[in-house]
C-alpha cells in the first residue's frame, strides 16, 4: 500500500518507512485516523514481518492531529517505542511533531512521520 496524497487545507500526513519490511513505503494519514502497527493483521494497518520478535502484535497507534498538524503516538508494546531515540511511555498518549523518526522494537523498522 503506496499511497500519498497532498491536499489544500486538510491535514493529510504520512509514514514514510525508512528501514525494515516497509523501507520506501509511504503511507497516508488522513485527518484524525488512527493507524495501529504490529505484528497482528487483525488489529494492525501496517503489518511488520512475523520474524520480527521485538514487534508486538499490536505494537504502537500513530494519530494524526488536524487541529495542530502533529501526531501523537501511543506505545502498546514490551519492547518499547522510540521516537528521535527516546523510549515512550507504555500505554501514554504522546505529541510527535512531524519528521519525527519513530523505531519500532529496535532500529530494524523505522518510520518518519511526514
């Protein structure tokens, strides 16, 4: 799933991979959707590999904000979430601003948030 698109007063971002299963990959965030990454493609819009044991099955929500053109994320797993390097806080919604770079379980899936 490639897809982005610009829009004029909409805030439209994206996750764009930078390494792991999803390296290149652009993915669009429309206004206030929620995207779920992990391991479990019941509950998860971007599915990391089965073979990635640092990855939970449902690992981190990613929000876009319309209302500030930010993110936030939230961490859902045992292995952590790092945005910019920084461990999140389990279970806690947190304000991302966008070009953030977000690593999932270790640096073998990483994300930018565009």
């Amino acid at each position: 799933m490639k897809i982005f698109k610009k829009s004029g007063d909409t805030f439209v971002g994206s996750i764009m991979g930078l390494s792991g299963t999803y390296a290149d990959a652009i993915f669009r965030i429309d206004p206030d959707e929620n995207i779920t990454i992990g391991r479990d493609p019941k509950t998860s819009q971007i599915v990391v590999d089965e073979g990635c044991e640092l990855v939970s099955r449902t690992h981190c929500t990613v929000r876009g904000n319309a209302r500030t053109g930010q993110y936030s994320v939230i961490d859902h797993s045992k292995n952590g979430t790092f945005v910019n390097g920084e461990r999140l806080p389990c279970g806690v919604m947190v304000s991302v601003p966008r070009g953030s770079v977000l690593y999932i379980g270790d640096r073998q899936n990483s994300f930018r948030l565009n």
